[in-house]
C-alpha cells in the first residue's frame, strides 16, 4: 500500500515530532520511518497502525487509496486492518 508521504510528514511536524520520537512512540525504527517518509520503503498493516496510533489518526489517513473497493466495504476496519481494541 502506497503510503501518503507528504501526510505522514505533515501530522508528525503538526505534533512537533521528531523522527526519533516517532519511532519511541509507535516501536517502528526511526530509519524505517525516515525511508517511509523519503519514498524508499512502504509500509504495511502492522507498521501502518503503530504509526497511525502514534498519531492519533486512521489508518487511511496515512495511505493513498486508490481503489473505491476499499471505500465500497466500509473503510479499512471492515478489511481487518484497524485494531478493535483502539479502533486504529
């Protein structure tokens, strides 16, 4: 899933985060986020809600959905990709 590059960096700056705060918050390493963030790396279910967590946001705030398949079913909670214990 193509991650929305510009989003992720924008929500992280908006929450005054560092890169290296990011990572202690959400467990994913800092130098996976900095590819994420570069457009060298996507980043997939797991690694996608750790950081949505971390931002207090959904899971598809942070991708480019580029199928209305994904809309059709009802977002990617119905796909089994937010946790139902936080709802991310």
């Amino acid at each position: 899933m193509e991650v929305n590059v510009e989003r992720l960096k924008a929500l992280r700056h908006i929450r005054a985060m560092s890169q290296e705060e990011l990572a202690d918050q959400s467990g994913v390493g800092r130098a996976t986020i900095s590819r994420i963030e570069r457009g060298l790396s996507g980043a997939q279910g797991r690694t996608l809600r750790r950081l949505a967590v971390a931002l207090g946001v959904k899971v598809e705030e942070l991708v480019r959905i580029e199928s209305p398949f994904v809309e059709e079913l009802g977002g990617f909670d119905q796909l089994g990709w937010l946790d139902a214990e936080d709802g991310r």
